[in-house]
C-alpha cells in the first residue's frame, strides 16, 4: 500500500507519484501539493493560517467562530465596592 502524505502548507492530501518532497538543512521535512504551495511557504514565507484557501485557515475560522459563541463572563466587582455603591444609591434616593 502506498503512503498518502499532506501537504505541509495547505493541509490537502498529495497523490502518489505527484508533489515535491522538500528537505531543510536542519532535517525537517516538508511536503507540497504544488509549486503553489512551495512558494507561499517557502518564497513568501506566509503563514497557512493566514492564506483563505488552506485547510488550516478553515481550522481557525472554525475555531475562532466556536470561541464568538460562548458568552463573555461577567466582569467581578470585589464586595468592597459593591457594598459602596449600593450605600451611595441609598443616600441619592432619600
């Protein structure tokens, strides 16, 4: 059985037979898809997560969306201050 890689920048699966397997002088290791790919990374030296059409860009979105959904918490008023306030709205009223 052949081994299916991913790409290292935009996370879409490579063929076999296709794609370019680029090694760096300190061991790693990366995969492309397509010179596409090759240059963002390695030319322009952008980020996957910053480039709209990578999975790893859907990733984020993905993540960053499930964050909008949770409610903000309640900023805490220590008792101090709290007890205050409320000694101070007593007086305006009478």
């Amino acid at each position: 059985m052949v081994e299916r890689r991913v790409c290292s920048f935009c996370g879409g699966e490579i063929e076999p037979g296709t794609g370019k397997m680029y090694v760096k002088n300190d061991g790693t290791v990366y995969y492309f898809c397509s010179s596409k790919c090759q240059k963002n990374m390695l030319v322009l030296k952008r980020s996957p997560r910053r480039v709209r059409w990578t999975a790893k860009y859907e990733k984020t979105v993905a993540h960053d969306k499930e964050t909008e959904k949770k409610p903000a918490a309640k900023k805490k008023v220590p008792l101090k201050k709290a007890l205050k306030k409320e000694g101070s709205e007593k007086e305006k009223e009478e």
